[in-house]
C-alpha cells in the first residue's frame, strides 16, 4: 500500500472519531465538557498508536522490494506491541471517560 492510502485510513478514523465523540448537549457543565474532552483525546492517541504500530508492521516486516528499517524483525514486532499497548491503555481510558459519572455509589 502506498503511504497516501495508509495518510487516507488514519484521516477517515479520526474523523469517525471526532463525529461520535463531539456530540455533547449544550446543558452540560463544564466538568463533564471536560472530561468528554480528555475522553476524545485519549481515544485520537489510541487510535494513532494503534495506526503506526500497524504501519510499521506493515513497513518494516511485510515491504516488497526493499528493507525500510534496518532493524532486526523482532525490535520491529517489540515495538508494534508496545504500540499496541498503549492503544489498548488509552482506549480503556477513553472509553472509562465517556461514561457518565456516578453520583451516588455505595462503595
């Protein structure tokens, strides 16, 4: 795939991203404005985490022709599941914000 479809994929994501996460009553206050602010950022660095750990999977280990990286296949996968890793975090955390907050908890 050439590097204009992977700019193209990570784009159409952000903005799907962006169209669900943006829908925030005008009542709200400023406290939850906020948080379903940090919520969105946390999901847009899932998101590009998880597009360049893909990307240099893709790049480094799976590139016809050439060698991208001049680095060992498993210093390429190390830090593909680092990446992941943090996408999966930052997900969990995103999604933990979105939700609304309790105000009576018994624990």
């Amino acid at each position: 795939m050439d590097l204009t479809n992977w700019v193209i994929i990570l784009a159409i994501s952000l903005i799907s991203l962006a169209f669900f996460c943006a829908r925030a009553p005008a009542k709200w206050s400023m406290e939850n404005r906020a948080r379903r602010f940090a919520a969105t950022r946390l999901l847009a660095q899932a998101v590009l985490a998880f597009w360049g750990a893909l990307f240099v999977v893709v790049r480094g280990l799976f590139a016809l022709g050439a060698r991208t990286f001049d680095a060992s296949p498993a210093a390429i996968l190390a830090g593909a599941l680092l990446l992941i890793a943090a996408s999966c975090y930052w997900s969990i955390r995103g999604r933990r914000l979105l939700k609304p907050r309790r105000l009576f908890s018994a624990t």
